[in-house]
C-alpha cells in the first residue's frame, strides 16, 4: 500500500475524530489507535505516512513511542501534540526525533502544515531508501571481474593503464566498462563516481 496515511494514537476519543475529521478533509487516509501499544501491535512502521501521537496516555506515553521509533529503522515522522505542553517535554521530544510539537489548543492550519512536513519529510527518505537499495542491486550484480575494473577505474586510472595492470587486452576492458555503466544505469563517468562514493560512504556508516 503507497498511499500514505496518518496515524492518530490519542486516549481521547473526541481528538482522534478532531484530527481524523482535518486530515480526511485534505484526502489523506488515517488509521487511528487509542494507545500506543495498539499502534505498535499493528505492525505498522514499514508504510508509508506520518503519526500524530498524544504526548500523555495510559500506558506508553507519546515520549516512549518516540523512544522506540527512534530505535527503529522506521522512516514514520512524528507529530506530538498535547494538552499540557512543557519545555523540557518539548526539548526530549525534539530531541527523539519530533518533526513537531505543538499544543492541542492550535489551530488547524498549523496542525495541517505540521502533518505535511511529516509526510513530505517520509516520502523523501522512502525514496532514499528505494534508491539505495536499486543501486545496492546493481552494484552487486557486477561480475568478479567487473568489479575489479569499477575499482580500477573509479581510482581514476584509464581504459589502457587497466589493460595493462590487469593483463587483459584493451577491447576487454571497454567491453567490461560497458557492461558496468550498462547495469548500473549510468551515462557519464560523474555519475558513476556518484555512486561508488555514496555506496562507499553508506558501507562506512553502517
């Protein structure tokens, strides 16, 4: 399922109908939980959306959920929005990962402006994540030997000096260089260079 949807956990029925009523009004779907324990039985972190979370409930609070999100590798942003709004619960709020934290007393625009960052903000690191994992794909659908030419070449060395380092004719090695840049769907050796530096930085940080 693409469409997006918000997520609205609250204990207070009459919120959930409030904020359920405003996001319907601007056609995006929502699910909502009347707990946070709800919310996370219902497995529902891979999809695609943003949640609008209570920050006082029985059982886990808003803060907790932030908490265990933030452990997560979820790309869900988080609005917290409550009727007793505090500095230091703003502060650890923002601090979990919070796209915003706004009181319940706000108005509906800035609601709405709060929920649409959130879901412009977890497009944009689905995408990132999609993109990854097709340039990961491509990557390791090199062969052996064309991964030993990609190496050679991102160090800047040209189709001859592969040739010979490699002990291969030089035809060979245009033919290898044609399969890389054709699996890997690029046009131009920027490009190329792009990924190998992003795959290379993504392997450090992992």
């Amino acid at each position: 399922m693409d469409e997006p949807t918000v997520f609205i956990i609250d204990d207070d029925v009459n919120t959930r109908l409030s904020i359920g009523a405003l996001v319907q009004s601007m056609n995006v779907r929502t699910e909502c939980f009347e707990s946070a324990e709800l919310f996370l039985a219902a497995d529902l972190l891979n999809r695609p959306g943003c949640v609008v979370t209570d920050l006082r409930m029985l059982g886990l609070s808003g803060l907790d959920l932030l908490e265990i999100l933030a452990g997560s590798e979820t790309a869900l942003q988080i609005v917290v929005i409550t009727a007793y709004a505090s500095i230091p619960d703003a502060v650890r709020a923002v601090q979990c990962g919070a796209i915003s934290f706004l009181e319940k007393s706000c108005q509906e625009r800035e609601l709405w402006q709060a929920i649409n960052v959130a879901l412009s903000k977890n497009n944009t690191l689905r995408l990132a994540t999609q993109q990854k994992e097709l340039d990961n794909s491509a990557l390791a659908s090199l062969t052996a030997d064309e991964q030993i030419v990609l190496k050679l070449i991102a160090k800047g060395q040209s189709n001859k000096q592969v040739a010979i380092g490699l002990d291969i004719g030089l035809r060979t090695v245009e033919d290898r260089r044609r399969r890389i840049f054709r699996k890997l769907d690029v046009s131009s050796f920027a490009e190329l260079m792009r990924m190998v530096v992003k795959a290379e930085q993504e392997t450090k940080t992992a």
